[in-house]
C-alpha cells in the first residue's frame, strides 16, 4: 500500500480500546489542516452534501486537496439513491473525514473518494460501525487506510495486496472486493466467490504473502509462479506480460508458466515476447482451425521461434507500411502489440470501392482504404482522432474507412514520411454513404481536399458529400 510500516495495523477488539484510540483522535494536536477548519465550523461538510445534495461552493472549502475530493462528491446524484443506502454512504464519509487525514494529503493512489463509496456499497458485510473506528494520529496515510478498512470488515488480518481491492476502478461490486470480504471474515481464498479454478492450494497460500505493491490478481500471479520454482525475475516477467493480471484458458498459461520456470537455461527477459508470439500462433490456428499445444516445444525452441517470428513480421509490416527497417523494437511490448493487431486484426479490402489516384498542380492526391487494426491507430495519431475504435465495426463489415493523402512530386522512392495526410472518411457499406469525414483533431476538410472525395465519390457512385471549412 505505499505505507512505511509492513505490519498489519492492530483491530480494537474492546470498548477498552475504543476508548484508548478515542482519546488519541480528539487530541486538540491532531495534525488537521488549519485552514480546513477555520471555514468548517458546522461540523464536517461530506456527509452534508450526501444528506442534503448541497451544491458545489468553491469559496466554501479553503484546503486545495479536501475542495476537490468535495467537487467530485457532489457531482453524484445522492437523490435518486434509496435513503436508507446514502446514510451508509453518509456514515463512513463523516467518520473518514472528521478522524483522518485520508482526504486532506496530495493526491497519490489513495486520496480519492471511491475506496470509501465502495466501502459504504458493502455496508452489509460490515463487522463493526465505521463510528466505532479511531484511527492513530500517528499513523501514515497508507496505514489509516488500512486500518479504516481492517476496522470495517475483518475478522481477522488481511494482506496489504488484498486490501487493494478497495482502489480498483469498476463497479462499486467487484470479485476482488468480495475475495477481500471473505477472507477478512476468516474464509480461504480459494473458497471465495468467482475465484479462478485453477488456482492450487500452494499458490493461493503463496500470494497470501506476496509484496504489497502488487493488487490481489498480480498476487495471485505471483503466488502461481512461485509455487512452480521460478525465481522473482521471472515473476515480475511474467506480471508485466499479456497473462499477468488475465486468468483465461489459465490451464495453458500455467503449462508455458511450468515450463518455464523449471528450465535452467530460460532468460526471463524472453518472458513477454514468448508469451505474444504464443499469442500470435494461437490466433492464427484459430483462423485456421487448428488446434495449438505446447508439447513437443522446448523452451529453447519457443525463444528461437519468438525472436525470429517478431523479426520476420517486423520486416513484413515494415515493408507494407513503407516505414523504415528498424521501426518496430521488437523487444517492447508496446510494439508487438501494435505488430500483433497489424497481422491479426485485418479484413479484406472493399471489392465494390475503388481508391483514387489524382494529380493536381504537381500533388499526387490519393483516396486509399485502412484494412487493419494497426492501419486504424497510426490514422488516429496521425490525425487526432479516436478512429482506432472503428476496428470492430470494420470487422464486423458494418463500417468501413478510408483515409485521403498526399504527396509533392512522388517518385517511387518516396515513403510515408513526405506524405501529408489530410482527412478521414467513413462509411457505410450497406448504404454506400459517407458518414463521416473529417480532418485532423476532427475539423471539416479544406476545400481541396473536399474536390478530391467529390471526384473519388462520383466513381464510386457514394453520397454524403462533406462540407469544407
């Protein structure tokens, strides 16, 4: 969690230590920012706005940090939420606010409101009142939070790398939060609702352990490879490939993860791009209805494969996009990611569009079709647009996209870099029209653009002229 210490912070078990804990919280010299409470004389303003849907006020809160964690609260609409569920809500944010320090420190990955939204959403599995909670001055930010959510729900102690749960983005419920709620109240993890089949018990004990800085699936990871023999390299390997945090067709993942961890010759430096090239045969046995395994392939012959197949499709997308040899750096997983989707996620050109090829005044203009998903993200940087998103309507036959060029005085030497790009068409195959096109950050074509899709829709016979600026 960040936190200083990495022990657990000690649950009050008596009203002995309730009281203990209270008189800490009311000390006089509690570190509460002055400026806070010079304006907040009416008690604290969260669960106000909660209660009586009050209305931002800038001029209300004084404390930068604490003003806009109170501007995001009030953008909720508290209204249309059953009364008896916004208490729960008002509840934790008047403790959480009047008793810590959690909504007036620097932004960091716990100062914001949602953990505590999603904490009141479980209000049902709550072992103790949040009004019963009475953090340690003394304490970090790291261990209040641990602290509030131990005080909450546990039963007993939870990992940090559990308690993570409470700061994934997502619906208020989640499985991560209902795995921390069960093992709080004493359950194995393994036992958990909507836990992975193929966790064992080794490994679940394992992650038990696993460092605080990982959240509760990079835990889980983390506790599969050890319990296979391999070494902390290859799990922080394998945590920041494509399979780290996904535990889908899990049962072929951890034959390649078992593999690999008892090979004494494997760099885990290979680890992600084993992992993608892997990938990239699965799919193309799937095209191809075929059945991919890993036996009868060694580890040191998937090493050799991966490097060569992430060379040769290198040099094939290379050559077809014009670009320059060494483009890609195929030992980031940035770009064979990008690879992937240049050789993967493709579909056919239109056999009833033409492109156009028009010169004009010493400019070739060109009207040429995008037939990959790799085509539809370097157009989307190039131009400032969100059209790599058309990639499953593309796919899926019901759009397709164009892209409108140019270059002065080409000769069959030029390449990408002297093109100009100038807008971005889509369409409608089924209607033949043109629904959207558009230049670059999404401005209207210029005029001479605009006389180049006029000539390139007059061949092919489409409608829905755009207008120029």
């Amino acid at each position: 969690m960040g936190g200083e210490s990495e022990c657990i912070a000690t649950l009050p078990v008596s009203p002995e230590t309730y009281g203990e804990r209270r008189d800490l919280a009311i000390d006089p010299l509690r570190p509460l920012p002055t400026d806070y409470l010079a304006k907040n004389v009416h008690g604290p303003l969260m669960p106000r706005i909660i209660a009586d849907n009050l209305t931002w006020n800038r001029n209300s809160v004084r404390h930068p940090v604490f003003r806009q964690h109170c501007r995001t609260l009030c953008k909720i609409p508290w209204t249309t939420m059953p009364d008896a569920r916004r208490e729960h809500f008002r509840r934790v944010f008047a403790v959480v606010e009047e008793r810590s320090m959690l909504f007036f420190e620097p932004p960091s990955g716990l100062m914001n409101i949602s953990p505590f939204l999603r904490a009141a959403a479980y209000a049902d599995a709550w072992e103790r009142p949040p009004e019963a909670w009475f953090p340690n001055p003394q304490d970090t930010v790291a261990e209040q939070f641990q602290s509030f959510f131990d005080h909450l729900f546990a039963r007993y102690p939870t990992p940090e790398c559990l308690t993570r749960a409470w700061l994934e983005s997502g619906p208020l419920h989640s499985a991560a939060r209902d795995w921390f709620v069960h093992v709080a109240k004493g359950g194995s993890l393994r036992a958990a609702p909507g836990f992975p089949d193929r966790v064992t018990r080794r490994a679940a004990h394992l992650a038990m352990s696993a460092p605080s800085t990982l959240n509760v699936r990079e835990a889980i990871r983390w506790g599969q490879v050890h319990a296979f023999g391999g070494d902390e390299r290859l799990t922080m390997e394998v945590l920041k490939s494509r399979i780290g945090i996904h535990f889908e067709k899990d049962r072929f993942w951890l034959t390649l993860i078992e593999k690999l961890a008892s090979s004494d010759c494997f760099d885990p430096a290979m680890t992600g791009m084993v992992v993608d090239y892997i990938t990239y045969l699965a799919e193309v046995h799937a095209s191809e209805q075929r059945p991919f395994s890993l036996k009868q392939r060694s580890v040191d012959n998937l090493c050799r494969q991966a490097l060569s197949t992430w060379k040769r499709i290198a040099r094939q997308v290379e050559k077809s996009h014009e670009m320059d040899d060494g483009f890609f750096n195929i030992h980031s997983s940035l770009d064979r990611s990008l690879l992937l989707r240049a050789v993967v996620t493709a579909w056919p050109g239109s056999e009833d569009l033409l492109p156009l090829r028009r010169r004009d005044r010493g400019t070739l203009w060109e009207v040429v079709e995008l037939c990959s998903a790799f085509d539809l993200i370097q157009e989307g940087q190039r131009m400032g647009n969100c059209v790599a998103r058309y990639a499953d309507a593309c796919l899926a036959n019901r759009c397709r996209i164009w892209t409108v060029r140019s270059v002065k005085s080409p000769d069959r030497h030029s390449n990408s870099n002297h093109r100009s790009y100038h807008a971005t068409i889509a369409i409608d195959p089924r209607s033949r029209v043109i629904t959207q096109a558009r230049g670059r950050f999404n401005r209207m074509p210029d005029r001479d653009c605009v006389e180049v899709i006029s000539a390139w829709c007059a061949t092919n016979r489409l409608s829905g002229l755009p207008a120029c600026r």
